[in-house]
C-alpha cells in the first residue's frame, strides 16, 4: 500500500478538514494513519493544539484503539482472524504457520464478517475467504 | 441480458470479482448486476441470469468454470454440473421467512429505481402521514425488540427519547458487528444499504431527530464504501437533507468508523468513541435515550433492528408479529459459520429448532467430522453440546437454557474442539478488549486465563475449578457492561456442557 510521506504541513492541511467535526480526535488519528501509514508521534501535540485538547486527550485515544499504529507499517500487512467462528475452521494452526514465515506482518485480528468461509484473512486490505497459506503468499506477491 | 455476479465482501473473498470479469470477457454484451449475496454463502460465487422464466442459479463458480458455463448455454438456462435450478426454488432460500433480508441479493443495492421496484419507501411514506405517537405505536406494536442482542423493545426505547424535550437528538446505528460468527449487518448493508437509510429515517421522523451516525467498524472497509455511496444518492434523490422526500422533516446520515476495539459496540462505550474518546464504558443511568451522544437524547439500535422497522411500517405490526413464538416476535437472521457446510443467512421466524438450523439448513460440519459443540450469541454467547439440540431459537427459550440470543450468530465446532481451551480463549479475548473501567473485567479476566490454564495443565483441578466459578460470579456480578459482565457464559457454559474436558492432564 502506497502511502504519503510524513509532513507537520500536509497533516496540517488535514486536520482543516475535520474543523468542523464534532468530536473530531479519533477522527483525526485515523485520517493521520490513512495518510501516512502510521500515526506519527508528532500528531499528538499537533491534534492536541489545533482541537483545543490536552495531550492526554490525544496519547489516551491513540494507545486505546487496537488500529492506531504509531510506527510506519512494512509493505504487507497481514491480518488473520483469530475469533472462534475461525478458529473452529482452523485459524490457530494457519496463525502459526503465517507468523513462521512473515511474523513482521501479521496482525491478530477479530472477525472480518466472513465467518461461514474461514478462515478469514485479509492481506493489504483485500479479503480472503477459506485462506490458506498458499492463498495469502499468492495475494502478496 | 443480465447477469447476476455477487459484489458481497464475502463472495469477492472467494473469487466472485475473478469470476465477473472472466464473463465480461468472454461475452461484452452482457449487463453484469453486482448485487448483494442471497446468503447461501455455501454457494457463492452464485451466478445468476435473468430468464423469460426468472433467475436461473449457478454454484458454486469459480473462474476456471465460467467457460464451460458458457459452452453449457447457461445463459439460456442450460444444463450443467452446477446449475441449481430457479434460484428462488433453491430449498435452502425458498423455506425462508425473509422479511428483513428481503431484498438482499436480489436487487442491485445502488439502484434506488430498483429499491422503489421491490417496495423501498413504502414504510417511509406511510410515516410522513403519521404522527410521531403513531409511528411509535406501529413499532411498539410489532414487538420488534433490540436485535443487537439486549432484545430491548425499541418502540419503548423511541417512546422515551420523543418525550425527552431537546434541541437536538440522534439516531446512532450500531454496526459494530464485532462478535465473531455473525456477519447479517454487514450483509444487509453490502446488499441493501437504503433499507437502512430509511429505517434511520423513519426513527428520526418518529423522535424529532435530525442528525443519524452510523458507527461502522474498520473490519469492514467494502460495507462502508456501499453505505457512504448509497448516502450520497439518498441526499441527491432529496431524501436525505433538509427536507425529506419533500416534507418538513429534516434527517440526514454520517458513518464514523471504528478502530477495531470489540467494547465499542457496547452502546455506551460506541457513544464515547463516536465522541472521539477512548471507548471506555459509561455507567447507566442516564439512559443514552435521555442523555446519550454529546449529552442529548439519542436512539441507539442494532442495524438489524433499524432495518427491520421500513417493513413494520410498510405492512403493519399485526403482519410482523403474526410470526414468532411468545414474546419473540418476527422474524430472526440467524447466521450459520464457523465449520458448517452450508453457512450463511437464515431469516426464520423464532422458535426453529437449533436442530433445523444445524442440520436441516447447516448440512452437518464442513469437515465431514461429528459435530460437538455450538457457540450461540458471539463470544460472550454459550457452549451448547449435542443434547441440546430441542432448544428454541428464541430470546426467552436461550436464556433458560443458560445461553443468549445475542446478534444471532451460530458457530459450528466438530469433535476436534477443546472446550477447555475455548473458555480460555474467552478470557483472553476479554483481557485484550476489556475497557478497562471495571476491575472484575480488566483484572478478572488475566485471572481467569491463568487459573484455566492450570486446569489444563491438571494443577489442583478440583480447586481451580472452585476458584474459576467464584471469579466468574465475581464478574458477572460487579462489572458494569456486558464485556466482563458475559464472558463467565461461555466459559461456565464450557464447563457445564463439557465436563470431560475440565479434568486435566488425564483427559
């Protein structure tokens, strides 16, 4: 996945567009990691500043929310569920076999709404049904 | 001619985008309809075409099939390995009671001429006509309740919120569908977006509300696609915006999406989030109906629950509650997954037998092994074993056999299944997504996890069992929200269900 290069101005620019959002913190974490992958330590006091809210307000959501990443991601992305609708199809030993091989990127992860073809994984935003680990080396490559 | 190729997430998981192109590419002439799937998810990629005679169904195809498909004259309905017949003569699909569902997998869910076609609008219409006393009554009336799993009637939920006097109220929908095994919210909302669009119209009319969020979660990325499209149109057809369908009625419809935190789709916790909070659990009272989002009064309903209410008023209450079985009224969209054969939506009217659903409708394991257990309700839902299989599939019966209804999720184990290490999971599940408010929940859980694990290991099992059922009394009693409030279900029901594998290292 293709994302934007980190700036102070272009997250400025952004965070214009939320001016008029109630509520606007999560909001502006997550259009920050749409834009550039990851949710910059810097964000924090930036978000803080242009809503009027603390610091705290700011880190407390960034670290509640299991999306929110504050590093830039690698360039695949690998989320397998790992609920029960899953595991019954055998999600634990696919978890294990994926993890063996690229354990930079996978992602643990609960329920894509897939849960009569598990096991459900989605690799760089593209879901995959009955997966495999053929299936998912196929959709990164 | 047209052809019919799923556009649902869940058949594009298995290949339905490979198998529309592959058809467009062999005969460009063909109008190809991407409209939701018809639920038999067994089946997809189902292929439909439009014949003199009706749909004609073909299932399931993959890609690699679609030339011999052609080589069949399957577009003059012709015969082949996997035609299944008129897709409305499929046993599976025409022994349902599709009600909420009925137009998912038929229509193309953009096509707003196509909503109007198959009876779009008509329960909007009929409100506008109405008093907003009225427009209550009709859903009190119906006995719709909650189907995001409390089964709270909503006609008693709107009542409140009409009378509470304020500026401003809201409509929030709650799509956090995030228990595992249940996947009908994002289904109708892949399939049949403006059924919701105006279930949320008609709760704004009812209560005096003029703003609607819906409160989607990232999981599901194609769901909010449809649904950010299908507003779009609803605003430019002059439904949504400042004055709906021409009347002095003002309602329009925003997503906020989630952050993959399970908690947020407990109603409080999802209002915090919308707030652009940490999703942390608020304590009740005050009811979100009187003090819910930003402080006013607000009607949290499931999607299910919202999109249910169109036919309500389109055909009246008595229609709606004619089926049903006590106090669980209508129609339920059980949704089979997990290791079944034939998974996906079945509409039926409650009290079908967990047996029909299992069997009749579900095929056995899609393993071919012995089925053992069934979670019913998501993770917070209970164990059932194979001699419960008599139960009711209705709010009450659930409850008196020791589980829950929840959003209506049904997860097929074989015999391979440890229920032990399944209670555990719950646990764990628990202490990844507890809030963190209550400490029967946040600490309780870790608890939990360990001394299971003991069980497991065969450490002083008797006594950990003991300590394990305290703690899971502990938490059903003294946490505020049905997170640390409901994981004790699965996990006694595992151990009430499944004694033989609670017995430690000897197993």
């Amino acid at each position: 996945m293709k994302y934007s290069q980190w700036s102070q101005d272009a997250a400025r620019l952004l965070l214009a567009t939320l001016r008029d959002e109630k509520g606007p913190v999560l909001m502006a974490l997550q259009l920050m990691q749409k834009e550039f992958g990851y949710v910059n330590p810097e964000c924090v006091p930036l978000i803080a500043n242009y809503f009027n809210k603390s610091r705290a307000d700011v880190h407390g959501v960034l670290t509640f929310y299991h999306d929110l990443r504050t590093t830039p991601p690698g360039e695949h992305q690998i989320s397998i569920c790992a609920a029960e609708a899953c595991q019954a199809m055998g999600a634990r030993a696919l978890v294990t076999a994926v993890k063996a091989k690229f354990a930079d990127e996978v992602i643990d992860s609960y329920c894509f709404g897939n849960c009569a073809l598990g096991p459900a994984v989605m690799v760089d935003g593209k879901l995959i049904g009955r997966a495999t680990l053929a299936k998912i080396e196929q959709a990164r490559a | 001619m047209r052809v019919f190729v799923p556009g649902d997430s869940a058949s594009i998981s298995i290949g339905a985008d490979e198998v529309a192109t592959k058809i467009a590419q062999i005969d460009s002439s063909l109008t190809i309809v991407r409209n939701g799937s018809r639920g038999a998810l067994w089946l997809e990629t189902l292929v439909e075409v439009e014949t003199a005679n009706g749909r004609i169904a073909y299932g399931p195809v993959t890609a690699a099939d679609v030339q011999s498909l052609f080589d069949a004259d399957f577009l003059n309905g012709g015969a082949h390995p996997l035609a299944c017949g008129k897709t409305d003569e499929i046993p599976w699909l025409a022994s349902q009671e599709r009600i909420t569902f009925a137009r998912v997998g038929i229509i193309d869910p953009l096509s707003l001429e196509e909503y109007d076609q198959h009876g779009g609008l008509v329960g909007l219409r009929n409100a506008l006509k109405l008093t907003s006393e009225a427009i209550i009554n009709e859903v009190t009336e119906s006995g719709l309740r909650g189907r995001g799993g409390a089964g709270f009637p909503a006609g008693i939920k709107w009542k409140t919120v009409a009378q509470t006097t304020s500026d401003q109220k809201y409509i929030c929908c709650n799509a956090d569908e995030g228990d595992s095994g249940t996947f009908a919210d994002r289904m109708l909302i892949e399939g049949d977006p403006f059924t919701l669009i105006e279930g949320m119209t008609i709760a704004g009319v009812a209560v005096g509300a003029t703003e609607g969020i819906v409160y989607l979660r990232s999981e599901y990325p194609f769901a909010i696609s449809i649904l950010q499209k299908a507003i779009e149109l609803a605003r430019e057809f002059g439904w949504l915006g400042t004055s709906v369908l021409g009347s002095t009625y003002a309602f329009d419809i925003q997503i906020r999406v989630g952050a993959g935190s399970y908690v947020c789709g407990e109603e409080t916790a999802m209002l915090e989030s919308i707030e652009g909070k940490r999703g942390v659990v608020r304590a009740k009272p005050p009811l979100p109906a009187i003090e819910g989002l930003f402080g006013q009064p607000t009607i949290i309903n499931n999607v299910l629950t919202l999109s249910t209410v169109p036919m309500v008023l389109a055909q009246g209450a008595p229609a709606y509650k004619a089926r049903g079985v006590g106090r669980s009224l209508g129609t339920q969209v059980f949704q089979l997954g997990g290791n079944i054969a034939r998974g996906g939506i079945v509409e039926k009217a409650f009290g079908v037998t967990l047996k029909e659903l299992l069997e009749t409708y579900g095929g056995g394991t899609y393993s071919q092994k012995p089925f053992r257990a069934v979670q019913i309700g998501g993770p917070l839902g209970a164990y059932f074993s194979t001699e419960q299989l008599d139960t009711s599939m209705d709010y009450e019966s659930l409850i008196a056999a020791g589980g829950m209804l929840g959003h209506g999720g049904v997860v097929v184990f074989d015999d391979t299944v440890d229920l032990a290490v399944q209670a555990k999971f719950a646990m764990e599940f628990c202490a990844i997504e507890s809030c963190g408010k209550c400490t029967p929940c946040r600490i309780g859980s870790t608890r939990g996890a360990e001394t299971i694990d003991l069980i497991i290991k065969g450490v002083r099992v008797d006594e950990n069992k003991k300590l394990l059922l305290d703690l899971c009394e502990v938490m059903t009693d003294g946490s505020l929200c049905a997170m640390g409030g409901l994981t004790p279900m699965p996990v006694k029901s595992a151990m009430v269900n499944f004694p033989s594998d609670f017995i430690g290292a000897t197993k």
